[in-house]
C-alpha cells in the first residue's frame, strides 16, 4: 500500500469497496448457510424413528442437534467477525482519508467515477 497521494487514494478505494460490498457480500452467505443449518436441525421429525430403533427421535438426532449448533454458532461468528472486519476497515479508509487530501481526492474521484461501493 503507498503511503501517499493518488495512489493511496487508489488502495483506499480498494479497501472501501472491500469493506463495503466484498466483506458484507461473503458475511451475507454466512447468513444463508446459518438459515440452512436451522432449517436442517429444527425438525426433529426427520429422525422420527419407531421405538424399537432407539425412541422418539433415534439415537442420531442428538448428535445431529449437537452438531448443527456447533456448526451454526462457527458460522454465525464468522459472519459476525467479517463484519466487524469490514468496519474496521473503514475506520482505516476514513483515518488515511482525512490525513491525505490528495489521497482522499482520488478515492472520492474513483468513488464516482467507478461507482460507489456503498
């Protein structure tokens, strides 16, 4: 990353656009898988099983559960950790920004002329 000017108005935009459409974009995947999961583990009628076979639900549905909230709690987190990744490099954008004039000219320049990421 260039410590100054034009071309840190260009590694600006860069991370702009990655904290405003990139980060949130994989973070909103996160949050469809994290919906999947919940559909996948809320219906304990798919493991419904006579009681001869292990009882009511099987012996696999409380493992399955056990999984799924493991899995759903990794998945929301790693949603939550871009995010908050994606805000952080904002405050970044927005430090080097107001420290550059000629810097956040550029990244402005490219915001309108390459559309804005937000």
């Amino acid at each position: 990353m260039t410590d100054h000017g034009r071309d840190l108005g260009v590694d600006l935009y860069e991370l702009h656009r990655l904290a405003t459409r990139d980060l949130p974009e994989v973070a909103e995947q996160y949050d469809i898988a994290f919906l999947g999961l919940l559909n996948a583990s809320a219906n304990p009628q798919f493991f419904a099983r006579p009681e001869i076979f292990g009882g009511e639900h099987g012996t696999l549905f409380r493992p399955w559960a056990e999984l799924c909230a493991d899995i759903r709690g990794c998945v929301s987190q790693s949603a939550a950790r871009l995010r908050e990744t994606a805000a952080v490099l904002m405050m970044a954008v927005d430090a080097y920004a107001g420290a550059d004039d000629e810097a956040r000219d550029e990244l402005v320049r490219l915001q309108m002329t390459m559309g804005g990421c937000s």
